[in-house]
C-alpha cells in the first residue's frame, strides 16, 4: 500500500525488489514495479506524489498567479498571425482571448494590409475559417493538433487529431469549401499527411506497437478506412518512415530513416499507385535530403547529402537518374559550416546553415535555363540569436518569409525581395508592456575538461548592471543534434525583471557547431554532454557571474536526463533543479526492445544489450542507476501517464530512490500530468499555468520569489 505520510512528509513508495541479469552484471532495481500500469498502487503513488507536490508549493499560489497573469499581460490575446501564400489564398491562425487553440483562417491572395484582430474569425471581408481547433477540443482535456495540410484544389483539409498525449492521431477531414465535416475517419495514425494531385487521395503514415512509424498507407476520400491501401511498410526497427508533399507539386516524397542512415522513394503525384523509384539506396551512415525542382532544365532533385562530408554538401541530378553516381556538386561540403536544410523554389534554391553557433540563409539563384547561378547570404542582425526560413508553400513565391527571434527580440516575419535584397518586417509577435531596451544578451564560452570550448547565451535586465553573483537558470539539453538557439519568451521576462538572469549551455550532442559537435556527444562520447554542462556552470560561478546557492539548472526529456547526470556528478553547484519527463532509468529502457523508441534509439545512444562498453558507459552515468546518499540539491520533475517518449514510471522511480537514498534535507516534488503525454497540457492558458508552476519554484529557491 501507498503511505501518504503525515503533513509535510512525501509518499513512501514500497519497495519490491527486482533482480535485473545481463551477462554477468546484476541489478537489483527496488522500484520496477511502477512500470505496471493495471497495479493499482501505481496510480495511488502518483496520485500521492502529486497531493504532496501541491501541498509543499502550496505557499507559492499567490506567486504562481501573479506569474500567470504577467505571462497573458505580456500576450495579445487576440490576435493573428501574418498571412502565408498558398496559391490562391493567403493562409494564418488567429487566437482569441479566453480561448485556448488556434483558428486556422484564410483570405484571397493579395488582400492588402494584415489581418485585424478580431474575436470573431471569418468576420473580414473574403475571410473563411478552415478549421477551428476549439470547437475540436470541446468536451477534451487534452487536445492537440498533429498535422494539417490543404488539398491542391484547396477544397479539403486533411487533419490529424490527439484527445490524450498518446500521440496516437486520428485522421479527419473538412470539405472547407463548403464548410462541412465529412464523415471519413481514419484511427490510430502518426505525423506525416500527403496530398496526391486528384484532391480525393492522401498518404498518412502508422505506427507499430512500439510507437515506430513504419508504415505509409494510401486513403481515397470517401472510402471506409478498412479499404485504406499499404503504400510501404519499414520493416528494420531502426527506421522511421515520413511522408511529403514536393513544393513543386510534382511528387510525393517517402522517407526511411534511422539516426545515421537515409533511404527516400518518389512516388508521382499524379498516380500513386504506381511503383515507387529510390532515390539512393541505404549505405549505413549516408543521410541524405531530397527536393524536387521541376523547370527550364527539366524535373531535377537537389539532395543534401553527407556523401563528401560530415557537415553536408548540396548536389543536383536529373530525376530520371537519381542515384549517387549521378549526383553533381553545387555546394561542397565545408568543415566550419553545416548545411541543414534545402528548399526549392522555381528560380531560386534557398539552403539553411550554421557557422560558428548561428545561423543563416543562402539564396542560389537559378539562371533562365535553370543552371545554378550566383548565390548571397542573408544574415541575422545578433548570432546571438535565431533565423529560420519560414512557410513558403508557394512554388513560384514573390518574396521568401524568414523569421528571426533573439533572447530580447521577440519573433518577427520578414518578407525577403532576393532580386533586391532588401527584407522587409511583416510582423513582430507583440509584447504588451516589454521593452528591449532594458535587457541586454550576449556570448560567452566555458572551457569543458578536454579543452573543448562551450557556447553559453545569457540575457539578463540592462538595469541590474553586470552580472554579479545573481540569481540564475541554466537550461539544457545536449542530444539528436538538435540545436537550443537563443529565442525570445515572454514567460521569461518574469525572471528577469525579478533580477534573475537566464543562460543557456550549448553543450555537445547538440547541432549549434555543427556535425561534430553532435558526435562528440553521442554514443560513448555521451558523458561530454554532461562534463560541458558541469563546465559551463562552474565557468559562471569562477567568474562571478552567479552562485551556488543562487543557481539553477532546467532542461526535459534527453535535457532531462543531462539534469539527471549533472545532479549526479556535481550536485554542490546548484541550489536546484527542474527536470521536466527526464529520460533518466537509460540503462533499463535501452536494454528493453519492447518500449517504444527503444531499437531506434541504438544508433544515439548505443546498443548495451550487444556492446559491453556501451552497457558499461550507460551504467556509468544513467542517473537512477548512480544515485547514491549524498546531498542533492532540491528538485522538481515532472512527468505524463501517457506520455510514449518517456515512460512516467522513469521519473517516478527516480524520485522514489532519490528520497529513499539522499542525504539532505532538500526538498524532491513530484508533478504527474494524469491527461496528458510528453509536451504537458496542450492549450495555451494551461500551458502558461504549468510554466508559472514552474517559475515560482525557481524563483522560490534563488530567493527572488516577490
């Protein structure tokens, strides 16, 4: 049974040991239980954990709601989006105050000026609602858009919905025409949604019992799902399949891709039944990204390949022949500079890259008979910021939309005449009451253990002057080459203006300086993610900037299993650490092939069920297998019952031996979200809510909670 303790004491969980064999190492795991979802006293634990919760933070409610309510002053509650062309419409969302989802609205290409706020979409004069996301949500707790994409006619929209966090979608469609539901209903679909040419046919994509995209299926609209048609099916478990539709309209992209290894398929959009045509073939470590281009030089894919290069070069090849042997050079691969993307237009090719832990665009020109001609480079105003090329589905576009956000500028749409070179501001996100002038942000860099050098972003109130031992949060995350650039938020701000400074650690693992960086915090590299981290904390606090006691550490899911490592090794730099679904039983979740993720995940992390450096390595820093009795510094995690990415029972175990095992007195609080999955709550004004949840906290340990 459950002990709830007395006032003030956190719930006991019982101990039922487990013995966990591999090869000749022995585990004994005394919280396993908790993966049993039909044992009662699992849900009784949480249920607990989360009456504690409230009742020790109960003391910051008056905190929590004054937190809320700057975070929704700071938004324009009603408000919309700046319009995107998609051929004869200009498409954009608009929310509404009191209303948790977006309206999805569009209006006839080239009506001039941008959308009024309006608390009644389709009021405008031309204006439709093509999909309203409240009404969808009535009667959910939880609810949340997957994917959503327009017919080629623009008279259908296709559109996945989630009702719980699973990330198990049901796929639905409007007659946006007429505004009309129709009755076709297709269950248990993942993300990917494509359109073929005939307006009648889509591609989705299913997953298998482990939650691994490995089929593509074909739907004709108006048919019952049961005659639905397999397109493709992925039978190695490293894969994922995806599916897309080609700018060009030309043909639909397939998609199978592990963490190391790329293989794309085209199929004609015109007829997808017929066979699909491999681009390359997989050759184990190649990845690769297809574009298709359809003009004066005939039907061409530019792929972005790491053929000649870790960091990716760009190269184009008639589609007729698209194998590698065909492939010619357009832009070489360089060592300092990583391309990450390619889009395609009618005369121009637009490829995404990063240097030196910023981004930037580089437009290529395409001559009259379709040969690459000269290139330019648009780049940010701040690297100490974030630029992006935006949603451009029109082929043959005017203008490129970009967007470009910093740690003080809040996120902004530019319209970008190439022939010109000039950007003009669509759009600036508005903050009501917020002035950038009083905050300032900049670029350090921490020396990690091997000399390596580590980008810190920091932003902090102009007014407090520098910084001087403050109160700070340092976020992380470190994993899938995903790059943590510095972005504007409005949440944010309430630490600030408190005199809390922000910082985010560009630990290895992630993308900012390229490829390498990535593998330098990969597979047996895996610890550098952690030692950055550390490093980078402890250059903060050598140089005045903060304290230990006045420093906290945030970061979820694989940032919450850096949390997991850091609390681990250097628990005596932080006063505090929020650790949102961390990933931190590694070593028990990558031996099991059973839960979801799990053989996909072989290629990031390593495979300890067949390596015995790996199972060594993976037990050497998974942070539930190192808690040890010793002085931890207090601790909020979360987590989601029905969350696939990481199991619920990773964070609740950890709390259980943290408790069960530390030595000091600090407090460990566990927040289960009992609806919800891995993103928490999905409307916006709970979303605000579950931050303030955790700002207060933060600010409660530093001191600074007034």
């Amino acid at each position: 049974m459950i002990s709830p303790g007395e006032q003030g004491v956190p719930p006991r969980a019982p101990i039922r040991e487990t013995v966990l064999h591999h090869a000749d190492d022995r585990r004994v795991d005394p919280y396993y239980w908790m993966r049993d979802r039909d044992d009662p006293d699992v849900l009784a634990y949480l249920e607990a954990e989360n009456t504690y919760t409230a009742a020790m933070l109960d003391h910051l409610g008056p905190l929590r709601d004054t937190l809320y309510d700057e975070i929704v002053s700071r938004v324009q509650e009603t408000d919309a989006s700046a319009p995107v062309r998609n051929g004869p419409y200009e498409y954009f969302t608009r929310t509404i105050e009191g209303q948790q989802y977006d309206v999805h609205c569009r209006r006839p290409a080239g009506t001039v000026g941008l959308p009024e706020p309006s608390a009644a979409p389709g009021a405008s004069p031309g204006e439709e609602v093509v999909l309203d996301e409240n009404t969808l949500a009535t009667g959910h707790e939880f609810f949340t858009i997957g994917d959503l994409e327009m017919s080629p006619s623009h008279d259908i929209v296709a559109f996945t919905v989630d009702t719980d966090g699973g990330e198990r979608h049901e796929l639905r469609f409007r007659d946006a025409a007429r505004d009309v539901a129709l009755p076709d209903v297709v269950p248990d679909v993942y993300y990917g949604l494509a359109f073929a040419n005939d307006d009648r046919t889509v591609l989705y994509v299913r997953p298998d019992e482990a939650m691994r995209p490995f089929q593509v299926w074909r739907h004709t609209i108006g048919t019952r799902a049961d005659d639905d048609a397999l397109v493709y099916q992925e039978d190695d478990e490293r894969y994922f399949v995806a599916v897309d539709r080609s700018r060009s309209g030309r043909v639909l992209i397939l998609t199978s891709a592990s963490k190391v290894t790329t293989e794309v398929r085209l199929l004609d959009a015109d007829d997808p039944t017929t066979a699909a045509v491999v681009v390359s073939p997989r050759e184990r470590g190649h990845e690769y990204h297809v574009e298709h281009h359809d003009g004066p030089a005939g039907e061409r894919l530019f792929v972005l390949s790491n053929a000649g290069g870790e960091n990716f070069g760009l190269y184009v090849t008639p589609r007729a022949t698209p194998g590698r042997e065909h492939w010619t050079p357009v832009i070489a691969p360089r060592v300092d500079v990583r391309l990450e993307n390619v889009d395609a237009f009618a005369d121009r090719v637009v490829v995404s890259e990063r240097a030196d832990a910023h981004e930037q665009l580089r437009v290529l020109d395409l001559t009259d008979d379709g040969a690459v001609g000269d290139d330019h480079v648009i780049a940010p105003p701040d690297p100490v910021g974030s630029m992006w090329l935006g949603s451009n589905p029109d082929w043959d576009p005017a203008s490129l939309r970009y967007g470009y956000t910093s740690m003080v500028v809040p996120p902004s749409a530019f319209d970008y005449d190439p022939a010109a070179r000039t950007a003009t501001l669509v759009k600036q996100q508005p903050v009501p009451g917020y002035d950038p002038e009083r905050y300032e942000t900049e670029r350090r860099w921490a020396n990690a253990p091997d000399g390596t050098r580590v980008p810190i972003s920091l932003v902090w109130r102009r007014d407090v002057g520098p910084l001087d031992h403050a109160p700070m949060l340092l976020y992380g995350y470190g994993a899938y080459e995903v790059s943590i650039d510095p972005m504007f938020s409005t949440s944010r701000v309430s630490l600030l203006d408190r005199g809390v400074a922000y910082a985010i650690a560009h630990v290895r693992g992630g993308g900012e300086l390229g490829r390498a960086w990535y593998e330098q915090g990969k597979l047996l590299a895996k610890p550098n993610t952690f030692t950055d981290f550390v490093a980078c904390a402890r250059h903060l606090v050598d140089v005045g900037v903060t304290a230990p006691d006045r420093l906290v550490a945030r970061g979820g899911s694989a940032g919450g299993l850096l949390m997991g490592a850091v609390a681990n090794l250097a628990p005596e730099l932080f006063r505090a650490i929020v650790a949102e679904v961390p990933f931190v039983d590694t070593l028990t979740t990558m031996l099991d092939e059973s839960l979801p993720l799990t053989v996909t995940e072989w290629d990031e992390w390593g495979d300890p069920s067949t390596d015995p450096a790996v199972y060594d390595a993976m037990k050497g820093y998974s942070p539930y297998d190192n808690v040890a009795a010793k002085d931890y510094p207090a601790m909020l995690v979360t987590a989601g019952l029905n969350d696939p990415r990481v199991q619920y029972w990773e964070p609740a175990k950890w709390v259980a031996k943290l408790r069960a095992t530390k030595s000091d007195g600090n407090v460990v609080v566990l927040k289960t979200e009992l609806g919800a999955g891995h993103h928490g709550p999905s409307g916006r004004y709970d979303t605000w809510r579950q931050e303030s949840f955790v700002l207060a906290f933060v600010l409660d340990q530093v001191g600074a909670g007034t």
